[in-house]
C-alpha cells in the first residue's frame, strides 16, 4: 500500500480473524499479462480462414428505409455476404419491458449510426469500398433532438415503444406524508438542474469474432461461438440465442479481457449479432471491430436530464420533504432506460434520511444514439442536483455546508420512506474523513475576507479565485433484482480440486479491468489457506462457468465473492474430514494456511494440502464443490416498481474539491480531490484505492469537460480529437481515504468501490466553483463559456442571477398513475435477517418484467 | 498491390509484404501478430499504439512502414528480454497501475522513454511525457506511483552493479 492511501481502519471487532489475504495489497492475478502485452483482448484473436466484417450505417437521424440494392456490393470481389433487417427480423433489448432494437433497422432508422446493413468480406480494405456500394433510399423525416422537442411533438412518433407520444416511460411515487412535510417546514426552496449526457469512451472500443461450425449430425446444423468485449456475457449469450433463433446450449459466448466497459459494454450490440450471423452464413470466424466513431453511435452513455427539485426544511437544516422531477433524454431505443429512471429517483432516500418523498421521473424518445448505463447509472445526475441544491438551502440558512449534511445522515440499519433495507453505513465517518484531510474549516478560516481567494498570500494572477466544496452519496452493491424475472442464483462459483494440488475456479464474472477474477483468487485462497497464485481461473465463459450475471450495478465482489466463499467453504468441510483424522485433531481446531492444513493449538502439526486432497479424493471421489448467491427477500417496499433500488448493501461516498477559477478565461482548475469511500472491508486495497481514483477521475471528466454534443442530427463531435477526455495535464490530485466497517453480509465484509466513489465528485466541484465565484452553473460540464455567461449574469443582474436553466413545462397531471406508499406498510413483514438467502418468494414485485406501467 | 519491405522490430530483422497504405499499427498487429500494440482513436489521440521508433515515444497509427525501415522498432514484446521484465512492469503489476490494461503497453513505452531521459523523474515529468496516453481506468496515480518506484528501483540495481 503506498503511503498516499492511508487505510483508516476505525474499529476492527475483537471477533474478527486475521487474514491471510484479505486486505493485502497484491498484484492482479492478470498483471503480468497485462503489463507484457500478453493479454488478450477480442480484436486480438485472430482465427484461421477469419474474415471481417462492418456495418453500415444511417446518415439520418430519422427516416424511412424504402428500399435497399446491395447487388453491387456483393458483386464486388471479396465480399462474402451482405445481410440486412429482413435476415434478422426478431427484436430483443437489454431489459424484457424494452424489446425494441432489431440487429439491422426494418422499416425505419431513428439515429445517426443506427445500423441498416453489414457485410462480410475477406479484408477490411474491401470493406470500405463495399459499404459504398450498398444503395439505400430514404424518406427522411424530421428529426426530435431533445427532451423539449421529443415532449412538443407527440405527433412524431419515434419508437412504437412509447407509451404516449415520445414519452417511453413515466413514473410517479409519494412515500410518506409529502404535504405534510412541507407544512412542516420552515423553508422551501426550488431548483432546476441541467446535466448533459457523456459517453464511457472505454479505450477499447468494441469488438468481437463469431465463430460458427457447421455440424449435419446436430439437427440445430452446428455450434456458435462469440468472444466479445461485453460486461455482460450472459444476457449477449439470452439475446444472441433469442435473435438468431438458436437454443442456448447451441451458443457460447465468451468475454475474454475487456479493455474498460463504465456500461458501455452491457447491451447486446448490432455488431455481435451481426457478426454470428455472417458467421452462420459463411461457415467461416468473422470479426467485427468497431471504430471509435462508431463507439460513439454505439453509446448507452450517461443520460442527458432536465430536474427540478422542491424540498422543505426545518431552520436547523433538518430535511422535511423533497420532491423530485426527472426528466430523461433516452435517444432512440429503450437500453436500460426503464431502470435508468428508476434509479434518478430511487437513491435519493439513502444518502440523507427523508422522512417524506415524491419522485416524478419521465423518459423521451430523441433520434439520437441511445443512452444507457454509466458508471453510477441514472444516480449520478440526480446527485449532482441534490447535492448542489442542499448547498444552496445551507448558504440560504447561513450554515455550514458540512454541518446540514451531518443533520440527515442516514442511520445504518434502518429502512428508508421508500422501504429500502441500509444496512452499514460509514457515511459519517467518510465525512469526517474529507473534512479532516482537506482542512476544510481551515480553508473557509483562511478565506474570510479575502474575497473568495485563499490563496492571496501566494503571488498569483489576481483573476484566479479559490474554492472548496463538499458532496455525499451512496451506491448500491449490486441489483437486487436479475433484469429478467428468475428465482435463480445471481451468481455462482465452482471449484474443481485435482489431486497434483490444483485448485481450479469457475464463474461467469467478467473483468473489465476492476479485477473481479483477482476477487475470486483472493478469497478462494483466503478460505483454503493456499497463495492466489495456486488458482487457475476460468471466467466469463457461458459454456464452461456457472451463470454470473454481468459486472454492472457494482454487483460482482459481493455476490462473486459471497458464491466464492459458499464453493470454497464445502471443499473445506470435506478436506477438514479427512484432515481430522489423519491427525487426530477434532475438526474445531483446524486451519488452512501457507499451504497446510494445521492444529490451531498446535501449529507443529501439518498436513499439506496436496495430500489432504489425495486422501479427500480417496474418500469422497473427484473433489468438486459450488457456491451461489442471491439476494436476500425483504430489503424493498412492496410496491409495483420497488425492484429498483433495492440492495444487498450501500456504499458511503464523500468528496471535497478545491478549485481555482480564472474568472478572466472562465477556466475551472479542479486542484485537488479528497474521496473517502465506505468500502466495508477491502479485499485488495489496491484495487479499491484504483477503483476510486479511476471514478475521480471519470467524475472530474463529467464535471467539466466531458459531453456529447448534436449538430444537425449528428453527433457533433464522435472523436476522441474533439471530445475531451481528462490527460495527465488535467487531472487532479486525487486523495482516496478507505473508511472500512465491514458489512455483515459483504465477502469478509466487504462493499463496492467501482461506481460510487464518482457520484460526490460532480457536486463537490460544482459547489467549488460557487465557494470560488459567487456564481452558480446549475449545468454540467462546468465549461468556460458558462462560468463567463454566469458571472456576467451575477454581476448584471441587481438582485438574483437569472435562472441559467430552462424549465419544462411539465404535463399535467403526470401521465402515469401515482403510487402512494407508506412505510408502515412493511411492519410485521421485514426481514432484516442478514443470512445470504436464496430468493425463495417469486411473488414480490420485479420491476423488469413486460407490462410494468 | 503488397510491397516488399524490411523492418527492424524488438532486435529482429523482418522481411514481410505489406499494403503500402497500412499503418505500422496494423501492420505490427495484423501482419507481425504483435498485438499488445492496441488501437483506440485511429487519429493519433489516445497513444494506445504507441512504440519506440529509435527510442522515442511514437504513435505507430500516424506511421507508415514503409518510412521506418531505417529504423529500431521496439514494441511492448520486446521490452522484456527472455522473461525478464523491465523494472517499470514490474511496478506497474506490483502497485495497481494496470487495470484494464488496454492503455498499458503504451504507457509504459513512454514511461520507460522518460525513465531512460530523467532517471529520477519529477511528477511535472511524468505529466508531461504521458499527456499523450490516455488512461480511463486508473486516474493516473497508480501509474505515477509506478514510475516512482521503477526509478527508485533502476536506482538501486544501478548502484548494485
């Protein structure tokens, strides 16, 4: 562990074990292979008779396809097959409730990017020339670029998907009693927030091969195979077998390394379906790499949304009552956005306790790329406005920003007004922990009376002003609910033990670089007392390793590592039999490390794990073992729409920025960032300490520099040449503090660390810039151009800025029906057992399902 | 219509045919399977497919072969000499600095060009001589630490020896 991390371990209980290699810092099982270029991502597999493949694309942004001539292309010498919409004519989606994406546009395009044909040729070179060739004429239509438009032209109907007009989805929740909470309070304040959306812009863009083998005996006609970088091998692997019409056992689908995903790589894409049927067509591999332009098209990046906020509090600051409006620019197609929706109003119940709460929340229909999951999915932009806009109201009642956030706390171990189960919560200390190490009040002390600029005492240019900021936020660790409805495992291990002493791992978890497959090697190793060394792993195949769900929703070290721990303990207990007797020791006493197996009141006496699993296998035949996991019942409400949000666990994030705004240029330099992050336990800190740096980092992008821009209908600027991304220039001094209080169901204790930490980064620069400025941006990215137009809009204006953000006008009543629920409605029914059950009740509500309006 | 050229890779001596008009990175990939040289932009942005060409940091998606035949090409396969790693890999695995490890390679090419330059580098060092590698995974300080203690440790072993 390097000195910049300091661990704060507050309390360790006097129960808790020493380990071995839990909370030690260590290389990834992979990076060795990383660091030598071994390492082998999808574009790096190269088959034997391999030819490649692209897609062509829509120059529109909305049209009618009336017809499609590619005679020519496949007149052209090298090119192998063509296929368009009609070959491919079953839809499917990410989520059962979004069934609304075909692998090649039938009738209609309704982006720039959407795909309209592929091709399989023998070299990319003839791809160029051949995607020239392909004639498609278009009616174009006129095209909806945003949440105003898509709302003012109901007419223009986008996606059949749409319940009313271009609206996709509403929703509309109160929980406790919201009218009286305003009554209640002594002020009221209301805010309209902007946050534009961004692409995950992973440094490798996707790619994959398919592999179709022909076999007559197989009344199917033969056996797919698709490596791809996906975060999700197991819902490409359900689309796959649902689109081209195969049955599951039929297709294997395999992520080997993935270069970085953030979400972006969690759909089922056009291009892996397209790929697998080329392959099909041809009986020859077939990959297809996306370049980065079409990373862009491909998208599912973070939604671009329009918020309002109303929320009463007492004079001390305590919270009386917010009310939360949503609104969502989801591009063409439905991706995740359902739960995308959810999710901008779920979480804001779990970070500071409301005791009264509605959320509204809407997604549209653009013709644009389609958004979807990034990095703190749909939890992100409603943060961002919340923390800002409490940073308001405590300027508004003169007190410290620190000290109302310290008033609403959430509490551990209590239920939120929309049901949800906390359990640990290191909010608090995360909170002093940023305070502490920043200096906070030492800052604000330093800077009474010099005129917003702390750092006077330093000679320096007079236009640069300084200023901190603060932000909190939560996080889930891992859904609660599948996206599809099952009562089946969220995840599983197995383990195989050969009698040479290999020990070997099975799970479906994919590393996109978080180190997942190091996870399983830790804390299998940690239970059978042997090295992370000792441990081939074989992950993210759907043919060879029992079913995880895919690394999104910050899911994988907690119920990976809990199926781990469940796989690993059986082979224990069978190795602990024999072990017992062989060394006449009762089985109590045993424990397995450094190799042995050994008596804990005499540690002299040894046996070697090789020859405990030779005389295991004796006994008990071939040693294999499975573990799995779901998440408990009982941790939502029992209402329609409950299954988003609800988790196993919460992480606890906090973060202070200081900036220094040129208020000449409008430039925001983001100085440094301290992050404290609840973590529970650390498997690895350095991995947890990557993770949070990596999601400062990410969140200083958003800030003030990241976004995707339209001109035209067109993505204004799909380069990485124009669209920025932080270098080395800009980044911040980051400094990350892991508070760890271990969680009683986390693996060892452990909690998530790869999408919360970026959620308090966004607010706390923007309140930053405020503390520097005086003047508010109530839009993200924080760019030069609106720093001006608001210190302009300060300056000019005689009494308050004008608001920067326009309001929607929003329909009246919500086109959805309201659902009113009281917490009391779970009394006598909570289970606040901290048991890893397995989900044993299919009746609670899950949200995925088809017909969920 | 392929070309016949000559090019000097990892101290080896390669006789291949290449299409003019590709670039080094494809052709150190597709045609020579030296794939840990990664793509990322196409437009010289992201230094994912940067080599050493005579020893300077280059980004081998702008660079014809055809141009560089005179020349000593080192790729991230030829960092290490028969297994052996360059201390900079192996604080790069040791301290976290690799996640993904798509970015990697290339870092740790300009790295290792900075290193050779200023033994004991400065973080204004580093900044500068890796503004040209995008990272999306680690914010950077996993990798500045890396530096340091590769430095650090080239300055021991320089010592021992």
């Amino acid at each position: 562990m390097s000195k910049q991390h300091m661990l704060n371990k507050p309390e360790t209980p006097a129960s808790q074990p020493a380990y071995r290699v839990i909370g030690t810092p260590r290389p990834k099982v992979d990076a060795y292979a990383k660091v030598t270029g071994r390492a082998l991502y999808a574009d790096d597999i190269m088959l034997p008779r391999m030819v490649y493949g692209r897609l062509l694309r829509s120059p529109h942004p909305h049209a009618r396809i009336l017809s499609i001539d590619a005679s020519r292309a496949l007149a052209l010498p090298g090119v192998l097959a063509v296929i368009t919409g009609e070959d491919l004519p079953r839809k499917y989606g990410i989520l059962p409730s979004s069934q609304d994406e075909y692998a090649l546009a039938i009738e209609k395009v309704r982006y720039v990017g959407d795909p309209v044909a592929a091709v399989a040729a023998l070299d990319p070179d003839i791809l160029d020339e051949a995607l020239k060739l392909i004639h498609v004429e278009y009616e174009v239509l006129p095209a909806l670029m945003s949440i105003d438009e898509a709302l003012a032209h109901p007419e223009n109907k986008i996606n059949d998907e749409a319940r009313i007009g271009n609206i996709h989805k509403a929703v509309s929740y109160e929980f406790g009693e919201v009218e009286a909470g305003f009554a209640a309070a002594d002020y009221v304040r209301e805010d309209w927030f902007y946050y534009e959306g961004n692409n995950h812009a992973p440094m490798e863009e996707h790619a994959c091969v398919a592999s179709w083998e022909p076999n007559p005996a197989d009344p199917v006609g033969g056996r797919l195979t698709l490596w791809s970088s996906t975060q999700t091998p197991h819902y490409v692997h359900r689309e796959l077998s649902k689109v081209l019409n195969l049955p599951r056992s039929h297709v294997r689908v395999i992520a080997p390394n993935v270069g970085g995903g953030f979400g972006g790589k969690s759909d089922p894409f056009s291009h892996e379906i397209c790929a697998c049927e080329l392959s099909r067509r041809i009986a020859r591999p077939v990959k297809i790499t996306c370049t980065r332009e079409e990373v862009f098209l491909n998208h599912r990046g973070r939604h671009p949304v329009k918020m309002w906020i109303k929320t009463g509090v007492k004079r001390d600051g305590t919270l009386t009552a917010m009310h939360f409006r949503s609104f969502l620019d989801g591009g063409a197609y439905g991706s995740y956005g359902i739960a995308t929706t959810y999710y901008t109003g779920a979480l804001q119940t779990v970070t500071y306790k409301l005791p009264a709460y509605k959320f509204e929340g809407m997604r549209l229909f653009t013709n644009k790329p389609p958004c979807g999951p990034k990095r703190g999915h749909g939890t992100t932009q409603p943060r961002y406005a919340v923390e800002v806009h409490l940073d308001k109201i405590a300027r508004d009642l003169g007190i410290d920003p620190v000290e109302l956030r310290r008033r609403n706390l959430i509490e551990p171990y209590t239920r939120t007004v929309n049901g949800l189960r906390v359990t640990s919560c290191a909010l608090g200390e995360c909170l002093d922990a940023v305070v502490e190490r920043s200096g906070w009040y030492d800052f604000h002390r330093g800077k009474s009376g010099l005129n917003g600029n702390a750092a006077s005492e330093k000679t320096e240019h007079p236009a640069i002003r300084r200023g901190i900021g603060i932000a909190a936020s939560s996080y889930i660790c891992g859904a609660g609910k599948p996206i599809y409805w099952n009562d089946l495992p969220h995840s599983a291990v197995q383990i195989r033990l050969d009698r040479g002493g290999g020990v070997t791992v099975y799970c479906g978890a994919t590393d996109i670089g978080q180190g997942s497959t190091s996870v399983l090697a830790y804390v299998v190793a940690e239970e059978l007392g042997i090295e992370p060394e000792d441990i081939h792993l074989e992950t993210a195949d759907t043919t060879l390793t029992p079913v995880d769900l895919g690394s999104y929703s910050s899911r994988v070290t907690f119920m990976a590592g809990n199926a781990a721990i469940g796989a690993a303990r059986r082979l224990k207990e069978q190795l602990f039999a024999v072990a017992a007797e062989h060394l006449r020791v009762p089985v109590e006493r045993l424990q397995a490390g450094g190799g042995v197996i050994y008596d804990e009141s005499d540690p002299g006496t040894t046996l070697p794990f090789v020859l405990a699993i030779e005389l295991s296998e004796a006994r008990f035949g071939a040693l294999v073992s499975s573990g799995s996991y779901a998440p408990p019942e009982g941790i939502s409400g029992n209402y329609k729409g409950s299954g988003v949000g609800p988790s196993p666990a919460y992480s606890y994030s906090t973060c202070v920025a200081q900036v220094a705004v040129d208020v000449e240029t409008g430039e925001v330099n983001v100085e440094k960032l301290w992050l404290a992050h609840d973590v529970g336990q650390s498997i690895n800190p350095l991995l947890v300490a990557g993770q949070v740096e990596g999601g400062a980092y990410m969140g200083y992008g958003e800030a003030v520099m990241e976004q995707q821009v339209f001109r035209k209908g067109r993505h204004k600027i799909p380069s990485l040449l124009d669209y920025k991304l932080p270098t080395t220039l800009d980044t911040p001094e980051i400094e990350t503090i892991l508070i760890e209080i271990p969680d009683r169901e986390g693996p060892f204790g452990g909690k998530e660390a790869g999408q919360g930490p970026l959620n308090p980064v966004i607010p706390a620069i923007a309140n930053a810039v405020y503390d520097a400025t005086g003047a508010r941006i109530d839009e993200v990215p924080i760019t030069p151009d609106k720093v001006l137009k608001a210190l302009k809009a300060a300056s000019t204006a005689t009494g308050a800025a004008r608001p920067q953000v326009a309001p929607i006008q929003a329909p009246s009543p919500w086109p959805t029906r309201l659902v009113k629920w009281q917490p009391e409605a779970l009394d006598g029914a909570q289970d606040m057992s901290d048991e890893h059950m397995q989900n044993a009740d299919a009746s609670s509500s899950i949200v995925m399902k088809g017909g969920q309006s | 219509m392929r070309e016949l050229i000559t090019l000097h890779v990892n101290g080896e001596r390669r006789e291949i045919a290449v299409a003019p008009h590709h670039t080094l990175l494809e052709v150190l990939r597709e045609d020579l399977g030296l794939i840990g040289t990664r793509h990322g932009c196409e437009l010289g942005e992201c230094g994912a497919c940067t080599v050493l060409i005579d020893g300077l940091p280059s980004l081998s998606c702008l660079v014809l072969p055809i141009e560089v035949q005179e020349s000593e090409i080192t790729t991230i396969e030829g960092v290490e000499a028969n297994g052996q790693l360059h201390p900079l890999q192996e604080t790069f695995a040791e301290l976290g600095a690799a996640q993904c490890g798509y970015c990697t390679p290339g870092i740790l090419l300009s790295g290792i060009a900075l290193l050779r330059d200023h033994p004991q580098p400065t973080r204004e060092q580093m900044k500068e001589a890796l503004a040209g590698n995008l990272c999306r995974c680690t914010g950077y300080t996993k990798i500045y630490e890396a530096v340091e203690a590769a430095a650090g440790r080239m300055a021991e072993r320089r010592d021992a020896q």
